[in-house]
C-alpha cells in the first residue's frame, strides 16, 4: 500500500509509505493528485523539476506539498507523478503531469498543514501523515 485516506471533519488527511524516504515523498504526490482529480485519470504529458529545501523532515515536507499547490494554482499544472531524491533536508523532484485545463471538475487544496503531520522511520521503512486545509 503506497498511501490511504483516513477520516478527517473537515479537511483531507492521508497516511503515505515506503521503503524509502524519497518514496513517501512520491507517494504524497499520488495521494494529492487522487483526490485533486477525484480520481480521474491525469496524462504525464509535460515535465518539471523543482528545488525545496527545509529546516527539518517535516518542514521538507510540508514546503514540497506547498509547492505542489503552488503549481496547480499558479502555473496551472497538475502533478501526477514524481521521482524524489533527498540529501539531508534538501529536495529535488522530477514532476510529471499536464496542464489543468484538460481537465473538469478538479477539487483545489488550500493550504499544506502541520495538523498532526509527522514522518517516522518504521520496522517496513518509512511513514508520514498529513493533514491539508481543502
């Protein structure tokens, strides 16, 4: 399991694994692509890298998740997938998805929160938890 939604009263809140640190960062993408998209099915048609850094994992995090919202608010492009390499509390990602007007329907994120997030390192490798304003 890469990722599963939990109950929240009124925002979203997601629970991401993996083997890797990087691969909770790439699988926080498809959780915040499955819900922007309500599911949907979003092309791999353009490409990006961006640079994040930050004071410590969860600040990485949270500043990456930031920047994510900040592509499809202000660039117009939705991120389906991605390839996350991480040195220290340092972030470069390979973005992949397509422009936002091929699509309908598209249910915005606000806002990244610090609301009970974390990141831990587990017996199967590593775990984040999330919570973002919608």
């Amino acid at each position: 399991m890469k990722y599963k939604f939990l109950k929240h009263t009124a925002d979203i809140k997601f629970q991401v694994y993996g083997k890797t640190l990087n691969e909770i960062f790439e699988n926080a993408v498809l959780a915040v692509s499955e819900y922007i998209s309500r599911g949907a099915k979003i092309k791999s048609a353009k490409g990006k890298v961006i640079e994040v850094a930050g004071t410590d994992i969860e600040n990485l995090l949270y500043n990456f998740l930031d920047e994510l919202i900040y592509l499809l608010d202000a660039e117009n492009f939705i991120v389906v997938k991605s390839e996350v390499f991480i040195r220290g509390n340092n972030l470069r990602a390979e973005l992949f998805g397509d422009d936002v007007s091929n699509y309908k329907g598209l249910d915005p994120i606000k806002a990244a929160t610090y609301s009970e997030m974390y990141v831990k390192k587990t017996a199967d490798g590593w775990e984040a938890q999330v919570v973002m304003d919608v």
